[in-house]
C-alpha cells in the first residue's frame, strides 16, 4: 500500500486541509478511504481533502506523511493524476479555445457539439476523452505524420468522432458522421472536406484505415492513444468504460469486453503510424493483455 497524506496546511472552512493520495491506484484509495470512515464526498478526482482533525488518525492508519510537493511529484509520477487541463472546471476553456483556433466564426457548431460531449450519462467518451484525441492528433504531426489532402479534417473528425453517443457501437459513428454532414456546411466549408470528415468518424466504429489513408491512420492512432497510458490511468479508463454499460450485467460485459480485447490483440499492428507504433504499440499490448487475463472466464 502507498497511501500518501500532506501537511494540513490548505486553508478552507475555518480549518485547514490535508490531501490523502495513493501513488497505485484510486481504487487503492478508495478502499483506504472507506476503512478510515472518510465520505466519498471528500473525493475530488485524484484525492481526498481531509481536515486537520483527521490528520494524526489517517497516519495512525497507515497514510505516509510527505511534504506536499513530494506528494505532487508521485502523484504525477504514478499517472493516477487527473491533470489540470482535464479538471471539469477547466475543460470547456481549452476546448473552446482549440475550436476557435481551428474553425473560428462558428460559435453554434461548438455550442452544440460541447452540450453534446457534455451529456451526464457518458463516463469514457466525454470532452477529456475529446481534449485527449485532439492533443494526440497534435503529438502525432509535431512529430512529422502526414495529414492527408484536408489538414482540417482530423481534427474535425476528432470533435465529431462521438459527438452522438448512446452506446451502440457502429450506429453512434455513423450517427456522427451524419451529423458532420449536417452542421459543417452550415460553417461553408466545401463538400469535399465534409466528405472526409464523415469519412473518417465512420472510420472509428473499427479503427482499420488502409495503409495509404493519412488521415485515417491518424485518427485512429489518436483515438487509440488511451490503450498505452500508464497503469492507473489505463485501469481509469477501463473502470469509465464499464460505468458507460452500467445497465450491462457483469457476465455480458466481461464476454462483450473479452472480445473486443482479443480482436485488438489480434491485430497485426494497434497502430498505423510510424510515430503510433513507436510511442505507443507495446505499452498498448502489454494494457490489453493484462486487463484479458484479469476478466472472469478468459
């Protein structure tokens, strides 16, 4: 167990605060948590915010006072940090922000497309996992992947890729890749450019473009980024995934999921680009096996 406590030194309350983490897993924090008494209200995406009365009998329980930047650099260190950048309160910002960069003078597509992503019933594929696809695109072409004959279209595709979401996999992608054509000729782009951004939201029901599809492998990549995140960012997603098919019994999701994993595992490469394979095929495959052998019944 690697369950970290800070110094009570945050003000708030009439009192001052410590922050309880674990440097493993949020699991391991929660189960940490729960024995010592405290509410899942103090939970706040990474730790929980303990007051100084508590603070002698967390350490008394096993928490390992740190000072707090040593407790940052672990926590940051372990991935089970949510970054600042992904923090509700930050998100629609940035998000607006690279909109606007990218297509600016079309506030109505953006508004719709945030209500969208911001629909309470999604866990996994909400703006963080939108904000992630966008920053993976733009890791993928710092490092020199080509983009295909429409430089916007990646991009687009990313803010459209799960714009529709009602968990039916291959009709959400081809409900967004309708609504692509619907919105963008509102904002005048040519029906050359929509074509290709609808082209590749269809592309990411089975993340299979053909070898010479620029665009498409970029996407893909992008989309598939999440499959080599460190372990307890990786386990974060598993868990978001599972609370998006919360009305799927544990049995179907483990056979539903199982498949899934084997097909990815099947796959000769997870990844079409070179800077995809190269950052990302070996973390993603070592992810997906362990998270297989851990299902009931495989």
């Amino acid at each position: 167990m690697a369950i970290l406590i800070d110094p009570p030194l945050w003000p708030a309350h009439g009192t001052v605060f410590s922050h309880l983490v674990s440097d493993v897993s949020v699991e391991e924090l929660h189960a940490f948590a729960a024995a010592a008494g405290l509410s899942r209200r103090a939970f706040d995406r990474d730790h929980y915010d303990v007051p100084l009365r508590r603070f002698d009998g967390l350490v008394a329980a096993g928490a390992h006072p740190v000072p707090a930047t040593e407790l940052a650099r672990r926590l940051i260190r372990s991935g089970v940090r949510v970054p600042a950048h992904q923090r509700p309160e930050r998100l629609q910002g940035v998000l607006t922000d690279a909109w606007d960069r990218m297509l600016p003078g079309c506030p109505w597509i953006a508004s719709e497309l945030m209500e969208r992503w911001s629909e309470p019933h999604r866990h996994y594929h909400d703006r963080a996992h939108l904000l992630a696809v966008l920053r993976a695109l733009d890791l993928l072409c710092s490092r020199g992947e080509a983009i295909g004959a429409h430089p916007r279209a990646p991009w687009l595709a990313a803010w459209f890729h799960d714009a529709v979401y009602a968990g039916v996999a291959g009709r959400d992608e081809e409900d967004s890749a309708r609504l692509a054509e619907e919105l963008l000729p509102t904002a005048g782009l040519p029906t050359a450019e929509v074509d290709e951004v609808a082209r590749l939201v269809r592309l990411t029901a089975d993340h299979r473009p053909a070898g010479h599809d620029a665009g498409g492998r970029l996407l893909c990549d992008a989309d598939l980024e999440v499959l080599a995140r460190p372990g307890p960012a990786y386990r974060r997603y598993v868990s978001a995934v599972r609370r998006d098919y919360a009305t799927v019994s544990d049995a179907d999701f483990a056979r539903g999921r199982a498949a899934v994993l084997r097909s990815l595992l099947d796959t000769e490469t997870l990844f079409g680009t070179t800077s995809g394979r190269d950052l990302w095929e070996e973390p993603a495959r070592n992810n997906l096996a362990i998270e297989l052998a851990g299902l009931p019944g495989t």
